[in-house]
C-alpha cells in the first residue's frame, strides 16, 4: 500500500475540490446563460406578437419572423405543437436545420396561426462555446495553480506542525509529558490523540511493573524451600558419605538444580540490565554435557538422543547459570515437542543451533515459553529465532563475537 504524506494528501484534495468547484460554477453560468438567452428570445417573440392585427391577415413582421396558418405547416411540425393552447411558446428545429421558437396564436374567429421566429443566427452561447473553450480552459488550469499554491501555503503550515508533535512524541521521556503536550495542543484530534498513546504507554508500564511485582514474589517465595531442600539433600549426602551415591540421589540433585534454575531465571527476568561481562568466561563443553547428562534419561523415554558437537575451547562471556537455564529450557523443548530420533546441538564462534524433527502430532516451538526464552537470551546480549521447515524445528542462539572465545585448552 503506497502511503502519501499528510501533506500530499491534503492538497490533492483540496484541487479536487477547487476543480469540482470551477465545474460546477462553469456549468451553472453556462445554463443561466441558455436560460436568459431563451427569456430574450422568447420576451421578444411576444413583443413581435403583441403587434399583430386582430384578424392576422398578411400582418407586417420584422426580419426573421413568419406567420404561418397552422394547418399549413408540416405534419412533423403539427405533430410537435401538439395541442397546446394559445399563448404557448415552443422551440424546436425545422426539416432544413434552421432553429426555431414558434408561438401558437388563435384568432377570433377561431383561426389558428403560428409565429415563427428563426433564432439560428442568434444563438450567441451556442456559437461562443467554442470560442470559449480556450480561455476557459485557461481559467482553469489557473484556478487549479492557485488552488494548489494556497493549499502548499496552508498545508504545509499543518504538516509542519504534526512532524514537531510527532518529533515532541518521540522524545517524550513518560506519559506525564504527553499529557502535558496535550493540554497545549490547540487541535482537538491531536491532543486526543497525544492522550490515547499516554493512556496505552501508561497501561504498558503498569502491565510490566505488575509483572516485574510478580516475578520478585515469586522468586522470595522459592527461597525458603529450595533453601530446605539445599540442607536436606546435604544431610542425605552425608549419611550416605561411605556407599555409593543412589539413583534417588541423583534425581533429587537434578531436581533441586532446576529448581534453583528457575529461581535464578525469574530474577534475571525482573532485572533491565544486560547480564553479561565481568564474570568468568563460561566454557561450553562442559555446560552441555552436563545438560545432556541430566536430560538423556528423559529423551532415551521418548526413543531420542543428543548429538552434541562443539568447536573446542568455546567460550561465552556470560553468566554460567543464565546459559545453563537458557540451554535447559530449549533442549527440554526439543525432547518435549520432537519426535524420535537425533537431536543435534551444534556449536561455534559466533552461533548455536539445536535441530529435532518436529513431532507429528504435535504444535512447533513452546508458545509463550518462546518469548520468554527470547527475554532471557535478550539479558546476555544474545539472540534467539526458531524455524520450521520440512518437519524440522531448528532454534538458534546468535551472539556478538566479542561475547564469546575459542581456544585449545578444552
């Protein structure tokens, strides 16, 4: 859809309605001049006629008149005055393509008579039309310029006053200076306007500090229990210092670990800042071996396995719980939503790419589960899109190349 500027728009309207103006002033003028043209005519007829003797016999006309016995004029003519009475005037042109207004007389006696009156030379309008296309049609290429000069002049008055609004709206640092933009705008659907968009800003803003309000509860309410847990699973792994460590075992400490990762997921998520920089470097390998580790008996449930390769000595910048939570939360997505077979994990400098067959019976991606991944991968400068094609779910974590490093040491 081609959009034209406010300017733009308004002066194409305002010559369309300049030239539809000058047409309907030109048509009115040209059918008042047909119509005192027709009252001349016909007022001098009835003068001409007023000069007749009584009984109408050989009466004396002026040039261009004739008197005419009704029963002599042409059938075709008879036909067209038709019964009208006396004193009716009719217009008409004759089988020789003279014009004519005739005036339908009746003696005394009962005779019946016409006047004609040829106004073929006469017709002064008719004739001048062509003459006068020209200078008309000058008249209105220039009511058109004009139209278009005045709308520039005033429009651009207007258009120069939304682009400084649009220019206030952008800088505007809260709603509050909306409102106040809005009580000084002197047009009405402006300042409407400017108090909608404080309105929708005002309700965002309220939305994310409900949110941000929500997740700090939530994440106080995790810290107690999962403190408890922390401290049972200590005295559990004491008393059971001197014999291997049981499948229970294992099992609680994966629990508590994405537990705690949940936790630590819904502080990041309440924070605005970018968790990234003045940590240790976070080593790749031994972050997704560890979640592969923790995930395989889950994936081995649904006939799936990893596939994990990764450029060695690869490194992020970042926070090693919020990549351990961002990395559980799509491997956990591809088991839950793949189908059978491989999962492959496939890691560089500068991307990671998880891919899965997508199951058959099943929606792609995970939702709002989706988006919440994105904001957690905004918070350490990273990037995350998902793509479906040909049965295939591909997610892929991009970062900036200075957020992560390779070497030999791995």
């Amino acid at each position: 859809m081609r959009r034209l500027s406010l300017r733009h728009a308004l002066v194409r309207r305002w010559m369309l309605f300049a030239a539809l103006l000058s047409l309907l002033f030109a048509g009115a003028t040209l059918l008042l001049l047909f119509v005192l043209e027709d009252s001349f005519i016909d007022r001098r007829l009835r003068t001409v006629a007023a000069t007749l003797p009584a009984d109408m016999r050989t009466p004396a006309l002026p040039e261009h008149f004739q008197w005419v016995a009704f029963d002599r004029l042409p059938a075709a003519e008879r036909q067209r005055l038709g019964d009208c009475g006396a004193g009716t005037i009719t217009e008409f042109r004759r089988d020789d393509g003279r014009y004519v207004h005739a005036l339908r007389l009746s003696a005394a006696d009962g005779t019946r008579a016409v006047l004609l009156y040829d106004v073929t030379g006469e017709l002064t309008v008719t004739a001048g039309l062509r003459a006068g296309l020209g200078p008309a049609a000058a008249v209105f290429g220039s009511t058109l310029l004009c139209a278009w000069l005045l709308a520039n002049a005033f429009v651009g008055r207007a258009q120069r006053h939304a682009r400084r609004l649009l220019s206030q709206v952008r800088s505007a640092p809260d709603p509050a200076s909306l409102d106040a933009l809005a009580g000084a705008e002197p047009v009405h659907e402006f300042a409407e306007i400017l108090r909608l968009h404080a309105d929708v800003w005002r309700g965002r803003h309220q939305a994310v500090e409900r949110e941000r309000q929500t997740l700090a509860f939530l994440a106080h309410e995790l810290r107690t229990p999962l403190q408890s847990a922390r401290t049972s699973l200590a005295l559990l792994e004491e008393a059971t210092a001197a014999t291997p460590s049981s499948p229970a075992l294992s099992r609680l400490r994966r629990a508590l670990s994405r537990l705690e990762r949940a936790g630590n997921a819904i502080l990041w998520l309440s924070a605005d800042t970018v968790l990234c920089g003045g940590q240790p470097p976070t080593p790749a390998r031994p972050v997704l071996d560890e979640l592969v580790d923790e995930l395989q008996p889950l994936a081995g449930a649904r006939a799936q396995a990893f596939d994990v390769r990764i450029a060695p000595g690869l490194c992020w910048d970042a926070p090693r719980e919020v990549v351990e939570t961002l990395l559980a939360n799509l491997l956990l997505n591809a088991i839950q939503h793949g189908d059978a077979g491989v999962i492959g994990v496939e890691a560089d400098g500068g991307r990671l790419v998880i891919c899965n067959r997508q199951a058959a019976a099943d929606v792609p991606g995970f939702g709002l589960g989706l988006e919440i991944a994105r904001r957690l991968a905004a918070r350490i400068g990273w990037r995350l899109e998902m793509q479906v094609a040909a049965g295939m779910v591909r997610c892929e974590l991009r970062w900036p190349a200075a957020a992560c490093s390779t070497g030999t040491g791995q």
